[in-house]
C-alpha cells in the first residue's frame, strides 16, 4: 500500500489504533491504581531502631540499634560514627527503607551509628546561628559521644550542608575529630556548573531574611524543583503512572515524596550567615568565614579526610565536591565518586553495595 494510503497522523507515525491501545492501557492503569491506594495506607520511613541519647532543645541526637535489626549484632567499632545531615531536610533519608539504607549498611558492618537531628525550626528559633548549630549543637553531640565512649575524639560523617558544618568543626576542634567524611558536600560554591549556588548569589539574603524572619520550607522546596523542572514537576508524575498497578513500587514512591516535601524551616540568622558567607562570598575558598568570631581556615583539618560525591550531582557538582582536596591541611586525604546523583548516593541500589563498604573499610585501615 502507498504510504500515503496509510492511516498515520504527523510525523511521529502514531496511528489510531496505537492511540486507542495507549488510552486503553491508561485506563487500565488508573483503576488499578484506585485499589492499590487502598492496599497502601500510611507510607512509614526510617527501617532501623533508635534511640535518643542526648537532647539540647529540639535537637536529638540518636544511636541506631544494629542488633535489633535482622541479621544484626553488637557495634565492634571502638570509635563511634556520627551523621550530620543538612537543615534543610530530614535527616531519615540515610535510613528511609530495609532496603535503601545507608545506615543499614554501616551497621552490618560493626559501625557503632549515630545521627543528629536538628529539629523543625519555629519562631522561637529565629536568631539562631551558625555557632549555635556547629558549637553548641553540633559541638555538644562530638562531646557527649566522646564521654559516653570514652575517647578523645569520634569519627564524623557530614551529608551535603552537614558536611560544611563538619567542616567547620573540624577546623575549629580538630582534635575532637579522628577521621571525617564528606558526601555531597559543597566546597566551592562558585563553580560555574552551580546553578543553585548562581541563584543565591543574585539574591537579596538580608532583605529576604528580614521581611520572612524564618525561611519558610516551601520556599526552598520551590527553589530546589525548578533547578530541574521538567524532571521533577512534570516527568516523574508521568512516570507515576506506570507503576499504579504496583503496590511496593508506589509505595517507595509515596515515600520518597514524603521525605522530599518534610522539609523544616530555616531558621532566619543561621540562613543569612551561611547564605551570605559561603554560597556569595565562598568563603571556603576565599576565607572569610567566621563560627562565633573565631575564623574556619581548611588547613587546619589535618585530620584523615574521605571525600565521597555523586558524578551526577545537579545540586553538588563534583567540581565543587572535589576542591576540598586543595585546602584540607592534612596529607591523607581520600575521594570516592558514586555514579549517581544527589539522592541516589544515599538510596539506589548501587550505594547499597558501594557506599558503606566503601566508608567502612576506609575507616577500618585508620582504626588499627
């Protein structure tokens, strides 16, 4: 038959008939999805067992119970391993699901876990600063866990914003800090392939911080989502349909959701002085950065330094990850790159596998 015969509409050869099977497999779709719902219920997060062991406000710290987990025992190592997170959100990410856990991993391993939970932020909280979330938080989770273990100093693990925290500290109490890893940590916020860090830069952070006091969450959710639009507003609840007929698949959606939109608020001062001292004066690598009046100089980091980053990150690029390796004061310093993104270091399959070995074993050679 003559091709222009053919019941064909536009360009992209889509007929009718292939019209009517699409619409028809929607269909199919969407009322399977009515009855997964159903099936699904409450969608739960964090896989593992904890424990609050220390509190200063609204910030817990808690230790993870590895021999509560199946196939789990008693922590071997003598050091403890504390988590930073990033304020701007919840810190279960490292431990959302059995399956998807950073946490999990380490503790199969013997590490002894902890991690630090700042809280959410209300009106109250409006004027607190970077010193009271690196000293006084931060600084009292390090001393609580050197007391409890009776050691001088504890083996910390900074997550993306966490990590610049740790950071700070470690250069303000080196010797409370016995070997520090960064993951997806900004260092250099001034990259050129930094899009969230050339938005800050254009911004007026006082007069945003002094009309809103604190900086509400939606706020930064909305900022995050557009650095990748059609991803993150149109693609993946496209995408969402294909798996409507699936309760597992749906529900580690729904719970990926809920963690990205359990966003806190942050708390005005301390997003004035972070916004102001490292993504518009990168002050990493510029110097400038002051915790309390003191100065954070990278060289005095002279501890051992493991620096893991995502070769896909669009939040933090590697380029930015990576000079941390140029200003750390100390010769032992390691990097680790994860083919991945932001989230998938902490949840596909691929960081199950790599990531806690990887941490695991870098700190076992430094333990002996």
């Amino acid at each position: 038959m003559d091709r222009s015969d053919s019941p064909v509409i536009g360009p992209l050869d889509i007929t009718p008939e292939a019209l009517a099977q699409e619409a028809m497999r929607l269909q199919a779709k969407l009322g399977a999805g009515l009855q997964t719902l159903r099936q699904v219920g409450d969608t739960n997060y964090g896989a593992t067992p904890k424990e609050e062991v220390w509190r200063d406000g609204k910030v817990v710290l808690y230790r993870f119970r590895g021999d509560a987990i199946e196939g789990g025992r008693a922590p071997t190592a003598k050091v403890p391993l504390l988590i930073a997170y990033a304020l701007v959100n919840r810190p279960y990410m490292v431990d959302l699901q059995a399956d998807k856990s950073i946490v999990r991993g380490l503790l199969e391993r013997g590490e002894d876990v902890y991690v630090l939970d700042w809280g959410y932020p209300d009106r109250s909280d409006r004027f607190l600063d970077l010193e009271d979330y690196i000293q006084r938080f931060l600084g009292g989770a390090v001393d609580h866990l050197r007391e409890r273990h009776r050691v001088d100093a504890i083996n910390l693990l900074g997550i993306c914003q966490g990590g610049a925290f740790s950071l700070c500290y470690s250069a303000l109490n080196a010797r409370k800090v016995r070997n520090l890893v960064t993951m997806v940590t900004p260092v250099d916020f001034h990259t050129d392939d930094n899009m969230l860090a050339n938005w800050v830069r254009g911004t007026d952070i006082d007069l945003m911080v002094d009309t809103l006091g604190n900086i509400p969450a939606d706020v930064m959710n909305f900022t995050y989502l557009t650095l990748k639009p059609w991803r993150l507003f149109v693609q993946k609840y496209v995408g969402l349909v294909d798996i409507l007929d699936d309760p597992r698949a749906l529900e580690d959606f729904l719970r990926m959701e809920t963690w990205i939109f359990d966003s806190p608020d942050q708390a005005g001062e301390a997003f004035r002085q972070f916004a102001r001292q490292f993504y518009q004066a990168n002050g990493f690598v510029n110097g400038g950065i002051e915790i309390g009046g003191r100065p954070v100089d990278l060289a005095r980091v002279d501890m051992p330094v493991l620096n893991v980053f995502a070769e896909a990150d669009h939040l933090v690029p590697p380029s930015s990850s990576k000079a941390l390796g140029g200003l750390v004061g100390g010769s032992d310093y390691s990097e680790l790159s994860f083919r991945g993104g932001h989230i998938g270091i902490y949840v596909s399959s691929r960081a199950q596998r790599e990531v806690p070995q990887a941490i695991h074993d870098w700190l076992a050679v430094r333990s002996r």
